[in-house]
C-alpha cells in the first residue's frame, strides 16, 4: 500500500465533544491529547517521515480570553509532559507559526522542546501555533522582498523554489495527505501554499473520537488516490511520487 511520506491534520471538533457531553471546553481539548500520541505512533510505526497538526491558528486568538489562557497552558503542560517521549521515539519537534504572541515562559517552553528534539530523523513533527496560511505567505514575501531591497538577490531569481524555501515548512516536502476531523470540508487557512496537491480527506470524527481506525481509513483512502500533480498518469492507478 502506497504510504504518504507527510500528512498534515486540522484537528477540528475538541469543542463540540466536550460540549455534547456537557463539560467544559478545556475537557474537550485535554482529550484531544491522546488522539495527538496515537497519530505519532502510527507515523512511526508506518515509517511516514512528516507530521504537521493545527493546533491553534492566528484567529484562535479571537476566542474568549479564558479559552486561549486555558489553551496556552495546556501547551505548556503538554510540552513538560511529552517531550520526553518524543525525544526517546527520535521525534524532532518544531513550532511553526508567530511565536512572538505566546507568553515568555511559552516561547521558553518551546525553544527547550526544539533544543533537545533537534538531532532526532525518524520523524519530524510540526505543531502549528498561532499560525496562518496567509500570514506564512506574506512574511515569505516580505523576506524575499528585503533580500531584493538589501541587493542580496534581484528580483527576476524569486521562483517558485525560492518562495516555498522561505515558508514555515520550507524543509521538508508538501503534504501528501490533509486530514481534517469534525466534518466541516475546508482548509481554514491552514498550508495554504504547502496543500497545492495535496490529497484531501474530511472525517466526521470529532478529533477527540478519531482514534487508529480512522487514521488507517484516512491512509487507505489515501492508496487509491491517483496523483498526477497537473499531469497524465502514464497507467491507470499509478502513484507519482510528491
């Protein structure tokens, strides 16, 4: 079976389970957390290279103040808590998003988990925090635009390449597959450069609920997807690499 070598998750619906149970929405994000330790152990065990998962985008701070606090120190627990684990499992950790708006202590958090993850290669796992789609565009824009101005670079050599290096994930391949928990049926501006060709799958699973039987489900579906990435596949089936 064809495996993706990253897959990238908008984990959508922690709310709602919480709600439809009638507890708090923190509760809902607590049990969020396991679904996230199942999605890495499968990406382990399956050898897929990549992870990316939407933690919490730049509009998330529009929520109510109690919310995003309760959020950003569930962050903190999760980091303390976690990254041991990760580390042990050759997991490089690695926030990507605008980490200037999380607290001191956060941001200090974070560069220890990146620190101590750094060397690892069996799986590089990308949390995205107070990150935007758009706004990833536009700071690539503005670096490129400032090498332009500074006589680094001139302008005719931004390509393609160029651009998509300047991005959060300018390391590491697009997606092969997005999922997204909860039903609703778009990206929110989540990788909105990165998803040109990736393959699309939407689960009805609040993300508290989406355990290693919708995970396989999203891996299956993503075996029989033809990929031709603007081409003519040569045989019908055929996979082309990404």
């Amino acid at each position: 079976m064809t495996v993706p070598k990253h897959i990238a998750i908008i984990m959508d619906g922690n709310g709602r389970w919480a709600e439809a149970r009638g507890q708090t929405r923190t509760s809902g994000h607590r049990a969020g957390i396991e679904p996230v330790r199942m999605c890495v152990r499968e990406c382990v065990r399956r050898g897929i290279g990549a992870l990316t998962l939407f933690a919490f985008s730049s509009e998330n701070w529009r929520r109510p103040e109690a919310e995003v606090t309760t959020l950003m120190g569930l962050f903190v627990e999760a980091l303390d808590s976690e990254v041991d684990e990760l580390h042990r499992e050759g997991v490089r950790l690695r926030f990507i998003g605008e980490r200037t708006l999380h607290s001191v202590r956060l941001q200090q958090r974070i560069a220890a988990a990146e620190s101590k993850t750094s060397m690892n290669q069996r799986l590089n796992l990308q949390v995205a925090v107070s990150y935007g789609g758009r706004w990833d565009i536009v700071q690539a824009a503005l670096r490129l635009a400032k090498a332009c101005a500074s006589g680094a670079m001139a302008f005719d050599e931004i390509t393609e390449e160029r651009v998509s290096a300047e991005l959060q994930l300018g390391d590491i391949t697009d997606p092969d597959l997005f999922i997204r928990t909860g039903g609703d049926k778009r990206i929110s501006n989540f990788l909105l450069w990165n998803l040109a060709y990736t393959e699309l799958h939407f689960c009805e699973a609040l993300w508290p609920d989406f355990g290693q039987a919708e995970f396989e489900a999203a891996v299956a579906d993503y075996a029989i997807r033809e990929r031709r990435f603007g081409r003519v596949a040569t045989r019908p089936g055929q996979h082309e690499s990404a």
